[in-house]
C-alpha cells in the first residue's frame, strides 16, 4: 500500500492500533481530513499512542493529529510535505532530525504547540505556516533558509516573545498579535523588505535602524497598545514608506517626522496622541497605479494639541496644491485626498467659513489672467449617537458666471469601514476635508460660488442616518502652475498669482510653522 486518504466526514468513528502503520513500510502517502463546511460534528478518533510512521513518507497530513509528538523513532529524510493543522501537538520531536527534502510545514491552530524543532537541515523549505499557535514561545533561527518564500507571516502566536531570526531575502514579513516587545536593530539587513506588519505586538519602542530598510513601503504598527513613541534618535521612517498605520497605538504620543512619499497615514483611536512632527519639505509623488488615494486620518485622537492640528491641514492642503498642480498640466488622473481629525473647528486656512451647511464665494472672474481655479471643502460633523459602515458627505456646488448663467456640479465623497481595525464609531466633532478633480474648474468668468454639503450614514443592515453639519469651510486657490518664490523668512510667495509648483520648487518647509501663503 502506498497511499491512504481518509476523509473524516465520511466516518463517526475509527480506533488506531499503536501498530496501525508498522506492516506498511511502503506508505508514501498519508492523508487524514475533514473536509471544510463539513456537518459531521460527531467524528471521533481513538489513539493514545503510535510506534511508528514509515520512513520513506513524502506526504503526511493529518488534520486534528491526536498525539503530543511524533514517535521517537521517526526519520522524515524522505518528507516533502507535513500538515498537521488543528492538531493537538505539543512538539513534533526532539533534536535535530535531517530534513533534506522537507518544503512545506503546516502547524496552522496547533494551540498546544510551543516549540518547532531545529530547521537548520531543511534546505529546501519552502513554506512555514504557524498562525495560530498560541503556546508557540519562539521560532527555530531561520537566517540560512534562502529557499523560503518572500513572504512569511506568522499570526496570533499570543505567546511568541522574541522576533525570529529570518532571511535576508523576505519582502513581506507579518507576526501580528503577539508578545514580541523589541524589534532588533538587525532588522536593517532586510533591505529587501516591503511590507511589515507589526500589528497587535507588544512592543514599546522601534530600532535606530529601522531608517536603513531602503525597500519598505508599508509599516502597519496598529493595535500596538504598549507603543508610547518613537525614538527621538529616528528623526524619519524610511525614506520609501507609502503607508503607515498607527490605529488603535493606545499609548502613543507622537508621530515622527514623516517621509515625503506617504499616501496613507491611519492614526485612529490613539487617546494619548498630542503632537504630529510635520515633513521639512513637500514632494508630490505619482505612482504607475491607475487609483492613487491620500489619505490622513486622525479619527478620535482627541488629545492633539492645536499645533498638531494645524500640521496636519497644512500638510493635507500642500498636498492638494501639489495635486491640482499636476492636474493643471494634465488631465486629472482617479486620485483624490482626504484627511479627518478630531476636532471642533475649522482651520484659519479655510478663509470662507460658516457656522451651518451652506456657504456662498464671491469669485474672481478671469484673475489677473489665470486660467484654473480650485476649492477644497472643509466640514465639522456631528459623530455623536451614530454607528455606520458608510459615511458619504455630498458637497453639492453652483457656479454663476458674469453673464448670470448657472452650472451645477456635485461631489460625493465616502468613508468606508473596511475591516476591525477601522474605528467602530467616530465619537463626537470631527473634522473632514476631501479633494477629488471635480474640485478644480477651468476658468470661465465665474463670479460666485454656492456650497452645499449633506451627511449620511449606512449601516450594513440597510438603516439610513443624517448626520448634523456644524460648520462648512472652503479654501479657494487660482493658479497658472508656472512657479512660486520662498522668501528670506521660509514664507511660499505665489508670484503672478501662479498655482504652487510644490514637487519641484520648495526647497524647504517648516510645518511647525504657520508661514505658508496659500490663496
């Protein structure tokens, strides 16, 4: 006999001889399971214990493993692949074992699992799959297996405390929700590194050389309850980051400088946050992609202080003049930006303000010869009593021209609670500022502007909420994207009323201070 699959869902019952697979010296194949979305609930497997598995073995599944171990005697020089998820394992042997041929191991939800034997004889491996192991106390080092796949992730290990030891080579490395408290400064060998996820650790504190990993583009630290900040010697991320996740960081005082790339910033639930460390210089940076979304979110960070307010308008509207810049040479691409912060008021920045939903402009007509104009809405919502999936704000806008004839445009923008570590709820005022391309017009001899903004709320059970507008504002800029001038004080100076070439012009920007020039 050379194979055995046995599919559990098909049998209530079955009882193993300790001697089951002593006369099959032969098995190569070895495959118990039970079939996912199953209904035999009642199946039961009766085996105290196992006096051997054929050595020649090159495939062993074997979901819902009985035994704490494997036999003592057990030689897998032959095993490619062993699947044991759900299993009640403890360790699959003592010492080290020669596992020339092994690929794959499979230990998903193992919860009595603490340790994995020495791997440094599984040149070939492949694929180490652990989530779920909440004894696992450690991984075996793994520093010299240049056969792994880029991407390994270890998940809800709760146990886990010390960061592993992995190869060079990894592009993607997740351990989420575990009691790992310190990321060694060996980390800035992965310089091949492009996502790292951190997310619901236990660390306090992020390494010195966590600047040098010159491939990361995304860092998600989120649920980190025990971050407090980051050190003062990492004055800036790695210089490539397109995302940064900080939501639920519930010790967390501040953010640091921030590289210039960033398109996704999430910071929400953070209770103790109060400064923001803003960017020394502005670059807008476009990406092959054909959707590029910019987003900063301060939801329920109610202890900013107002520098730290200010920074992240300031920021939000640099990045839409960069925007509108480009879109002024070119047609508007499917990209837009947003930024919501915790917050009562509207920023100084938004010279047009209102105390209800509605505000009307007196426009420019023809503006000393530009020819774009643009407008960023800025909105203080009511959160208070609304739970939702949808949060969709619709700005609806008229423009009359000098001759007294009318356009009507509209835009709609939403918020989407995608997944567990979205906020459950906005509490309280909150702040929204949005840009989308239906924002910048063509010049046209408008002379007047009227705004109008509606809030809803879905819920996933179909329930329909209006949430209360408090106070509207609207930012207007004109611009002909030729150039700007910084003047002897670091002040942006628009000459000729042009539309700030940010990318290319500014040298450098002080975001602790409030000496942008912004029409």
């Amino acid at each position: 006999m050379k194979g055995i699959f046995l599919d559990a869902s098909q049998i209530r019952e079955i009882q193993l001889s300790p001697t089951v697979f002593t006369r099959m010296p032969n098995l190569r194949f070895l495959n118990f399971y039970n079939p996912p979305y199953s209904s035999n609930g009642e199946f039961s497997l009766s085996l105290h214990s196992l006096e051997c598995f054929p050595d020649d073995l090159i495939y062993l599944s074997w979901e819902y493993y009985p035994l704490k171990s494997f036999p003592s005697n057990f030689m897998p020089e032959c095993l490619v692949e062993l699947r044991l998820p759900d299993s009640s394992v403890e360790q699959l042997w003592e010492g080290i074992k020669t596992l020339v041929n092994l690929r794959v191991i499979d230990l998903k939800r193992c919860k009595n699992l603490t340790k994995i034997p020495d791997l440094s004889r599984a040149k070939k491996l492949k694929r180490l799959s652990v989530d779920g192991c909440e004894s696992l106390l450690e991984l075996p080092s793994m520093i010299h297996l240049v056969s792994l796949e880029p991407n390994l992730h270890v998940n809800l290990c709760s146990n886990l405390k010390k960061f592993p030891e992995v190869p060079q080579h990894l592009k993607s490395l997740k351990l989420t929700n575990n009691a790992i408290e310190e990321v060694p400064e060996s980390i800035k060998f992965l310089d091949q590194l492009i996502h790292l996820d951190l997310s619901g650790s236990m660390i306090q504190t992020l390494p010195d050389s966590m600047v040098e990993l010159k491939s990361l583009r995304s860092l998600d630290l989120s649920g980190c309850s025990t971050l407090v900040e980051f050190p003062t010697s990492v004055k800036q991320l790695p210089s490539t980051l397109t995302s940064l996740y900080l939501q639920g960081c519930k010790s967390l005082k501040s953010v640091p400088v921030l590289p210039l790339g960033l398109t996704e910033l999430n910071v929400y639930d953070c209770p103790s946050l109060k400064s923001v460390s803003g960017a020394q210089q502005f670059q807008y940076t476009p990406y092959g992609g054909i959707f590029l979304i910019h987003l900063m979110r301060f939801g329920n960070c109610f202890n900013l202080d107002p520098n730290a307010v200010e920074i992240i308008v300031a920021n939000t509207l640099l990045k839409i003049h960069c925007m509108a810049n480009k879109w002024v040479k070119k047609k508007p691409g499917n990209e837009f930006v947003e930024a919501i912060v915790a917050s009562s008021e509207i920023s100084e920045r938004f010279k047009y303000q209102s105390t209800n939903s509605s505000k009307t402009v007196k426009l420019h007509p023809d503006w000393q010869g530009v020819r774009s104009w643009g407008f960023v809405p800025c909105v203080v919502v009511d959160c208070d009593e609304h739970d939702v999936e949808i949060i969709r704000i619709i700005c609806k806008f008229r423009l009359k021209t000098k001759g007294g004839d009318y356009r009507h445009f509209k835009s709609i923008w939403e918020y989407y609670r995608v997944d567990d570590q979205d906020p459950e709820r906005f509490q309280s005022n909150h702040v929204f500022i949005w840009f989308d391309d239906n924002m910048l017009q063509e010049d046209e001899n408008y002379e007047e502007a009227s705004f109008k903004f509606y809030i809803e709320g879905h819920s996933n059970n179909g329930r329909f909420d209006r949430f209360k507008v408090k106070k509207c504002g609207v930012h207007i800029f004109y611009g002909n994207a030729e150039r700007i001038i910084i003047n002897s004080e670091g002040q942006i100076v628009v000459k000729d009323n042009s539309l700030c070439e940010f990318g290319q012009k500014v040298k450098e920007i002080s975001m602790y201070s409030k000496k942008y020039l912004l029409l």
